[in-house]
C-alpha cells in the first residue's frame, strides 16, 4: 500500500486460514525524492503526463517489489510461498463524479519480479457499478473489527481521513471525512523543509484562525452525505491558497489546518455514528499527539484508543486490508459494501495477473 501521504510503502505478510487472519510481518520502503516528486507531480495535469505517468508507474512496480522482497527475506518465507500480492496502486486521479479513478502502477511488471501472482485494480469495478471506489477498507475492518455487543468507530488518519462505523449488527458505514495529513504535510514541507509536523509540535505552537477555518469548512464536500470519498483532486496547496492572506502567521496555519482534520472526523462521528462509544485510530494520524489530543478534548465522552488494542499496529491496517481485499478477489467474493460506497450491488474487485 502507497497512500495519499505519499510517505512511502507499507507491505505486510499476512496469512489467512478459515475464518481468522493474521499478520505475520511488515516492512515500510520510504519513496525516494525523486519518484515522489514526480507522483505528486502526476496529481496534475502537465506536459506528456502519459509517457510519465507510464514510466512512474514501473519505477513504483519496482519499488514495490524491492519493499517484497525486503519483507520476504526478513520473515523467512520464500516467493513460492506466498499465494498473492494485493496491490493497491498509487492515486494520482480520483473522479468517481466522472466515473474513473487512476491508481498508477504495472502489475504485469510486479509479477514479472516476484515470481508472485498478482491483485490489482481494485476501485474501478465499483465505480463501474456506481460507486464511489472507495474506501473500501470498511469491509475489512468489519471482517476484524466488529464486536457482537459493542458499537465502534475506527477512523483511519492517512492523507485523507475516513469512517467506518461498525454497529454491533446491521448496515456498516463508511466514507470519506475529508483531509488527514496531506494539508498539513504540505505546509510543513513548505515552511519548515520537513515531510511532516512531527508530533504536531508546530501546530500545538499556533493559535486556531476561525475565519479561515470557517472558509475552509464551507466547502461543499464536508456537508455533503455519503458516500463520499475524495483526495488531492479537491485538497491540496492551490485549494488551501484560495483563502489565505499574506499577514497569516505560518504556524497559526497550521493549527488551523490540524483543527479542519479534527472537526472533520468530529463532524462526521456526530452526524453519523454517534451511538459508537469506542473510537479506534490507525493511519499516520494517529502518532500525532496534538491530533489525538484534541480529539479527545473534542469527545469526552468516547473511548478513544488506537487499533494496536484490537491486535493490529495502526500503521499496517490499510495494507493488511489490501492483503484481505486480494484474498476475497481469488475466492470470488465480494470486497465492496454497497451502502459504503453506493454501488448498485456487491462486486468481486480486482484483475489477477498470474505469475
């Protein structure tokens, strides 16, 4: 898995056996520079952007690779060992208003490498079927996370944000809450030269702007209702630009930036999923302290802990979803919940490219 942070790849080995799945080992490959200028790059249109996006797409395939093989000869297990790789691809494009979404990698290429048949390809049969293509985690977490008698909430803090609502019975829920990091990564790149707001010490160091948090939150995306999803295609830099003004103070910026996440997921717990009294985090989000911190001054009255409590590193959850995604494409089950992302039905996700 390479996600909207655009931090690097997480790979995870996992194993599946009758109705219990465990995760055996993890490695993380960061990106080098260069490719990840140019998949940031890539979120927008440019000159031969074809050529490029096809060249990205195999120097990613190898990276991918190289983050395998790494997790394979740390855990022991050889290539002929393992049944399949769950490739979720990186998103450069998603318009699922459009009826397309672009995840960019060659999986013919990543079997090629590995010896190791492939699953990729996942959002665009959704979105064929009306979808939104995503998330489609809420499916897994449903599969590991729902407990008979307690209502939960797991909130996944990546570059974007998103829900998952898990009633002990009935319809789960899930959508997009709108940014996670990738604002805030991207101002602190900016105005500190780093990745991210390590801890969200800078954050914590600003005063909250309400002008500006009231501008950024009158986009329409937050009102709207599920199913929703979105990504740098709405949030970004040229989007947060729109309503700043030169005397902003850098830091108060960013503090407003990390409340627009918080109210973000606040906003969404309340409307939609506000019989959840346990609330559990995964994603980068989740290690940024003054984050969590406000979530939970936000709401008091919830149980608020991270998913390593459940049994699963909040780091490795997405890619162990992409893990159980794959799995349920070479059974020939379903990996998408309609009433999460509004397809008109139930969908096997995913093209297999056998090694």
């Amino acid at each position: 898995m390479s996600g909207t942070s655009l931090d690097g790849i997480d790979a995870v080995l996992a194993t599946f056996e009758n109705t219990t799945c465990k995760l055996l080992h993890s490695q993380f490959l960061p990106f080098n520079e260069a490719l990840r200028t140019e998949l940031l790059a890539l979120n927008n249109a440019g000159a031969n952007e074809l050529e490029r996006a096809a060249l990205a797409a195999n120097e990613l395939s190898r990276s991918y690779a190289g983050a395998i093989q790494a997790l394979l000869k740390q855990s022991g297990v050889q290539a002929a060992q393992v049944k399949a790789i769950g490739c979720h691809g990186q998103t450069v494009r998603h318009r699922p208003d459009l009826g397309f979404t672009l995840q960019l990698a060659n999986p013919a290429l990543l079997a090629e490498l590995t010896g190791i048949t492939v699953v990729a390809d996942f959002r665009s049969r959704d979105i064929a079927a009306g979808g939104q293509g995503a998330p489609l985690v809420p499916a897994f977490h449903a599969a590991l996370f729902r407990h008979p008698e307690r209502h939960r909430a797991i909130v996944n803090i990546g570059g974007i944000s998103n829900l998952t609502s898990l009633p002990s019975c009935g319809k789960v829920l899930g959508f997009d809450c709108g940014p996670g990091n990738l604002l805030m990564d991207a101002w602190a790149m900016r105005h500190l030269g780093q990745p991210y707001d390590r801890d969200g010490a800078w954050a914590e160091s600003g005063d909250v702007i309400p002008e500006l948090l009231k501008k950024l939150l009158a986009e329409p995306f937050f009102s709207a209702t599920p199913p929703k999803s979105t990504g740098r295609d709405l949030f970004n830099l040229p989007w947060l630009e729109r309503f700043l003004s030169p005397d902003l103070i850098p830091a108060d910026v960013q503090t407003t930036l990390l409340e627009l996440t918080v109210d973000g997921i606040v906003t969404a717990l309340e409307a939609h999923c506000k019989k959840a009294g346990e609330i559990f985090l995964c994603g980068g989000g989740a290690h940024n302290g003054a984050l969590v911190r406000r979530l939970k001054r936000r709401l008091p009255d919830r149980a608020i802990a991270l998913t390593d409590d459940l049994g699963i590193n909040a780091d490795w959850v997405e890619a162990f979803a992409f893990a159980w995604l794959a799995k349920q494409t070479l059974d020939g089950k379903p990996g998408n919940l309609p009433e999460v992302t509004g397809a008109k039905s139930a969908r096997i996700l995913g093209a297999i490219y056998l090694a």
